[in-house]
C-alpha cells in the first residue's frame, strides 16, 4: 500500500505531533545538526496535507535518555493525547527518537492500533494496525534498544581497558592534579592547598575521629580549599563532609579505583523504573591499583584510617562502641557482659555523675524487667587502670620523650597553615595591584572596579597577618634543658602524668584502647566482687577480682540529748513547733541536715515517742501558747510578749528557744481591767512622780513594789501604774510656771 493512501482525512483532521529528542545535554549542545533536522519533519507533515495550525512539536524531552528510567514529559502527553484519540500522526527521525525501550515503545504502537494512528519516520509512514507494518515498527525498535546495548557496550569497555592501565582521567579531589604523562598524578603546586590536606591526616592520627579533626579546623579560625570545575581553588570554611571525604578517599593513599559504585535499576512505590548508585566495598571494586602516584599517606595508614573510622560508627547491639566520648567512664567501649556476650553501655547517676556500666540485655523476672548486669564503674575502673599502668610502667621513659615534642609539633602545624594562608593573600594583594596599575588611567570604569578589588585584598591580607600574630603570640614557650629533664623524670612515673589535671578522660581512653581489646565484667553478687578478664591485643589475658559491694557501715543514729529533749518537746508542741525549736538550737540530723517535720515524725515512730495532742477545752490555771492567751486575756499576741520581754507577766519555756507558754491564773485575768481604777496613773506619770527612769518603774513592778494593771478599752488604754498615798502626786505638786 502506498504511504499516501494510508493517509485518511480523518488523520488530517487530527494533529500532526513532531517528537524531538536527543539523550543527553552534551548532544544537544553539540550535535546540533541532528537537531535541526527534527524540526525540520514540520514541513513534512505540511506537504502530507496538515495545517501549520495543527502541527505541533514536542520537544520538552531535549537532554533526556529513552532508556526508560527517566520520566519524560513531552512523552507522556503525547501518549495522553494518543489515547484521546487526538492525534493523526507522530512524526520522527527514527524509532530510537521515540524510545529506547520495547515496553514504551509497544505500548505506543498498541495505542496506535486502537485509535487510527499513524507513525512516520524517514523511511516511510506506518499503520500500526496492519500486520506487516507493526511487525517492522516492532523491529526497528528491537533495534533500537539492541543498538544502545551495544553502544553502552563498546563505550564501557574501551573505558575499563583504559581504567585497568591508570590511565583513565576522572575528576582528582583537591590537592592533587593530572600531570602531562599518561595517568601521571602530582601534587597541586600551591602548598596551602597541600598544606591543609596533610593537616586533615595528622589531626586524625592524635584524635582519632573525624568530627574532632573538624572540630579542630573550627576552633583555629582555618580555611579548607574547595577547588572549582574550572580548577579555581576557594578556601572556604571547613565541614564535616569535606573532611570526612578527605580520610576516605584511596587517592590521597596512592591508589588508583575505579568502579566504586554500582548503577542499579528498581521498580519505586508507583511502579517506575528508576536508577540508583550503589557503594561497593573494596573487594568488588573494579579496578584498584595501589602505590599507583605519590601520595599524602600511604595504603598501611589509609586501611588504618577505614578501620578507625568504620570503629566510629554508632555500634549496633553486638557491635562495639564508637568513637571516644565525652565522661569519666574509662571503659566505654572495652567493657563487655560475662554473662552474654554483649558490649556494655554507660549511665551516669548522681550528683557528681558517678559512671556505671550495665548490660542492655533484659529478661523478666517476678513480672518486671530487669538487667542482665548492672555495677558502678568507679571501682572498675580503678582496677583496671592499676593493672594497665603496672603492664606499661617499662614503656614510660619513651612515652614521655614522645609527649615531650608533642606541644611543640602542634603548634608549628597550626602555625605553618597561618603562614601559608598569610603567603597566599599577599600574593592574592599584589596580583590585584599589577592588574589595577596596567589599566589605562582613562579607563576610571575599569581602574575602579580594579581598585575596589585591590582594596578587599589588601584587607584580607591584613586580616590573615593580624591572625597569624595572634597565633605567634599564644604560641607556648619552647621548653628548655631543664624542663625537659623534668619531663624525662615525670615519664618515670606514669601514675602521676594519668592522675595530671591536665589529662583529660578522652586521653586516657585513647591510651587503654591503644593496648586493650577487650574487658569482660561479671558481677558474682553471692560473694560481692566483680571478675574481670582482660583481653590484650597482644593476646595476653589477665583476671582480677575487684570488690564491688563496701562492707555495710555502722548504724547512723542521732544523739541521746536530742531524743530527750524531742521527749520533753512532744508533750507540748506539734512535730512543726519542734523541728524550729530544734533548728534554732543548732542541731542537727544524724546524716547532718536540717529538721523537718517529717523527719521529727520519723524520730518519733522510731522511739516511740507519743505525738503532741492538743486539749479539748481550756481550764484554770492552764498553760496556754501566747495567741490562746492573747485570745482569752483580748489582747494583741504582741503585747504578751512585749510584757513577757518586760517582765509584767510570767511565762514557761520547756528549753531555750521553744515557745513561751502562759499560765492563765485569776490573778493574771484581774490585771486587765476595763477601766483604770483610782490611784493608778500612766507610766510616764510615774516616773514624774518618782523621778526616775522607765526602766526603774518597771523593774519596780518585776519585785512587786508597784502594782500595775492593763486598761483594755478607751482613751486610756495601756498600762497604769498604782502610786502609794504618802507619795506625792503629780497634780499635787505646786506649779513653777507662776511667780
């Protein structure tokens, strides 16, 4: 059939849809005749009879595979479109332009079927609905997807072969550089640069931990190079990433790998296919080959430095601890469970955060849970500690002749990296100034912006300068021959440099790891011990026991004095009343704390001591507190103790300090009296008429010489005194104001 006569009006009344695709973003920018020659199938479909107004174009899947992995837009909708049953024709290239994958591309060619639609390519127009056609569609795209196997194929060997010499050029991490000779790798010429990374491998060596190193970097105000696709280097502020990246790649070790990773295909929760990048471990990579160009360390320390950081990680139930932590618990990550195997975990508890260790292993046991082990740590760790220094005493001498230079390295490390960063931004200052004295002096739009530049660098040079002065000046004193005579004689007793303030419990950690493998606990609580087996990584084993229960202490008990006066005091007063009486006289617990109310109670129930009951109703000549007093007499509480304190009235005290107890007799009722009785006069009268001082009057009144009573209501409230007829009296008295 001809292709023309495939062509019905009920096509040319549908679009005409032109698909345009190429697989990548670097075929679209450079093949661009290949593109070109896509848009061009417009025209095409313009001569076999559709409308400019119908043709449309889709090429939203430029820079986009067909292999079926990536969703591709420009595709979908035109599936859609196809499925509506509005589309007459697609027009394309080749079979390939479409799709890379059998199972799009039939089911294109089934949509194609089912709704009158046509397919067109450079060799002809098919009819997906007629055998013949869809058996050479079918073909081509068997073809097509046959064709990017073997490309991938051929392009994937010719890289392996090429990466199996070292020759193969992929992108090098900062500090290192392609050099002219095939596979040839050098070290990045700028020292900074170099200067930073060998910084990152030495840090690690002392601390052990990548966030320490980066730590490191943060605290010291220090740039990292960061390098740039055009092989620009910025120094930029340091993370954990790029330092982390550093000690895990094998090229700063010398070695050259390839294939680290694995391309694999999954079907996601929606059902496409998609890819993902899989880490292998070494042994699977493709291609390594050590000692392969200079390197910053070399495959020993690189294996080292995997198996440290791997030992890092936070362990999971069987595996060991991480890396060393903050605490006081020396045996984080030794400590193993007699019992079951496990490594132990650490709790702090207590005011000052006493360490312990306990196995997380629980079972149940009269219906709760329970540990498997559970001991504190203090005693543990003291034993070990014991053990580990006697085992190490030979090695003292040269560990304290390698500690000796280890203040000093550090600081011409810190201070080499301030120095080259100094070097760096000067040379930075006068590349800006060459540049802003070639400019013409015409040109001010250029000579300005040259300027300001000039004026940054010249100001971040300053800064670098003014750091490194800094950093000389904290520089510690270099130690002269004495000191270090006292250093070699402190390294002879390696007791006194463990128990130095100025070791931290991250030091001593780092120094039992370095010789033990492993220390198991198991508590024998029937002969309450501890039994330790330690495990050296020379393969040496030894055992202790250490005593983890003390003998229990005598009994605390609280002097014999105080029960007795707790004795008086509880036929009087509340345990409240007591316990401030107590306090008051300075006494203490028998654990040294003040006394509380239910501490007096516990006291009491201790000795059996009867609780205070109050009584019921009140009867003559009982003794009464100072408000019920007060409340019987109608008077204010305060005045009762102000005549107390004046000695009107008497008062009962059980011990120095309690409260002040009132007889209510008759007597004392006949003191208060509502009006003031003849003869009696104000106290200041008094000492008018006597002529002497108040505190005379009312001693006069403690002996009984006066008699006194209290006026409880009208003007005149207070205290009266009683004068004696043959004393004189006030109003007696002739007047001195006449003449």
């Amino acid at each position: 059939m001809s292709d023309n006569l495939k062509i019905q009006d009920t096509h040319r009344r549908r679009s005409a849809y032109i698909y345009i695709r190429q697989s990548s973003a670097s075929q679209v920018l450079l093949n661009r005749e290949s593109t070109q020659r896509q848009y061009q199938l417009s025209e095409r479909a313009f001569q076999l009879g559709w409308a400019k107004t119908q043709i449309k174009i889709i090429d939203e899947d430029l820079a986009q595979s067909g292999s079926g992995v990536v969703i591709r837009q420009g595709f979908g909708q035109m599936t859609q479109e196809v499925a509506l049953g509005q589309v007459g024709i697609i027009l394309c290239l080749e079979a390939s332009r479409i799709a890379r994958n059998n199972a799009e591309w039939y089911r294109l060619l089934e949509l194609c079927a089912v709704t009158d639609t046509l397919i067109g390519d450079l060799d002809g127009l098919y009819h997906p609905g007629l055998f013949n056609d869809r058996l050479l569609l079918g073909l081509k795209g068997t073809m097509a997807e046959a064709e990017l196997h073997v490309l991938r194929l051929r392009l994937n060997g010719a890289i392996r072969n090429k990466a199996k010499r070292g020759e193969l050029r992929r992108g090098l991490p900062v500090g290192l550089l392609w050099g002219e000779g095939e596979g040839e790798v050098i070290f990045h010429p700028d020292q900074a640069v170099t200067g930073a990374i060998r910084t990152v491998f030495t840090k690690f060596a002392e601390l052990g931990s990548a966030r320490q190193v980066w730590l490191w970097f943060q605290s010291e105000g220090l740039s990292f190079p960061h390098e740039r696709p055009n092989g620009q280097i910025l120094w930029v502020k340091p993370t954990y990433v790029s330092v982390h990246a550093v000690l895990s790649n094998p090229v700063y070790a010398g070695a050259y790998a390839y294939g680290k990773s694995r391309c694999e295909r999954y079907v996601d929760e929606t059902g496409r296919v998609r890819k993902r990048a899989r880490l292998l471990p070494m042994a699977q990579w493709a291609v390594l080959i050590r000692d392969h160009h200079p390197g910053f360390i070399d495959w020993a320390t690189f294996e080292m430095n995997q198996s440290r950081l791997a030992s890092n990680t936070h362990p999971g139930p069987q595996q060991a601890a991480g890396a060393v932590r903050e605490g006081s618990a020396l045996l984080q990550g030794l400590a193993t469970c007699g019992r079951c195997g496990r490594h132990l975990r650490v709790y702090y508890q207590g005011k000052h955060s006493t360490p312990g260790y306990y196995c997380a292993n629980s079972h149940a046991f009269n219906g709760r849970g329970i540990w498997c082990l559970r001991v504190g740590g203090v005693r543990v760790d003291r034993a070990v500690v014991e053990t580990f220094l006697e085992a190490i005493s030979p090695a003292g001498l040269e560990a304290s002749i390698a500690a000796q230079n280890l203040g000093e390295a550090q600081d011409q490390s810190t201070l080499k990296q301030f120095r080259l960063q100094v070097e760096r931004a000067r040379y930075e200052a006068e590349r800006a100034e060459r540049r802003f004295r070639n400019v013409e002096p015409e040109n001010r739009l250029v000579a300005r912006t040259l300027e300001t530049e000039w004026e940054n660098k010249l100001h971040d040079q300053r800064t670098a300068e003014a750091e490194l002065a800094h950093k000389e000046q904290e520089q510690r004193l270099q130690l002269n021959d004495k000191q270090r005579e006292q250093i070699r004689a402190l390294g002879s007793d390696l007791k006194t440099v463990w128990d130095a303030p100025t070791t931290t419990d991250r030091d001593r950690k780092e120094l039992l790891r370095s010789l033990l493998e492993e220390v198991k606990i198991n508590v024998l609580s029937d002969e309450s011990k501890a039994h330790l087996i330690m495990r050296w990584k020379t393969s040496a084993v030894s055992e202790l026991d250490v005593l983890w229960r003390s003998p229990r202490p005598a009994p605390i008990r609280t002097d014999e004095e105080t029960i007795e006066l707790m004795r008086r005091l509880a036929v009087h007063h509340p345990d409240t009343v007591i316990a401030g009486v107590l306090n008051r006289q300075g006494r203490k617990t028998a654990r040294g704390e003040n006394f509380t109310a239910n501490r007096v109670a516990s006291l009491r129930s201790h000795w059996k001591i009867p609780r205070y009951q109050a009584p019921t109703q009140l009867a003559t000549g009982q003794l009464l507190t100072v408000e019920a007093a007060a409340q019987e007499l109608g008077v204010a509480a305060s005045t009762l103790l102000r005549w107390l304190n004046d000695g009107f009235i008497g008062g009962e005290q059980v011990t120095p300090g309690a409260p002040w107890r009132i007889r209510m007799t008759n007597e004392l009722k006949k003191l208060i009296v509502p009006e003031m009785p003849p003869g009696y006069v104000t106290v200041f009268q008094a000492m008018r008429i006597l002529g002497v001082s108040r505190q005379t009057v009312m001693q006069r009144v403690k002996r009984g010489e006066l008699s006194v009573v209290h006026v409880s209501r009208g003007k005149q409230k207070g205290l009266r005194i009683r004068i004696l007829d043959d004393q004189p009296q006030l109003f007696d008295q002739p007047s001195t104001a006449s003449v």
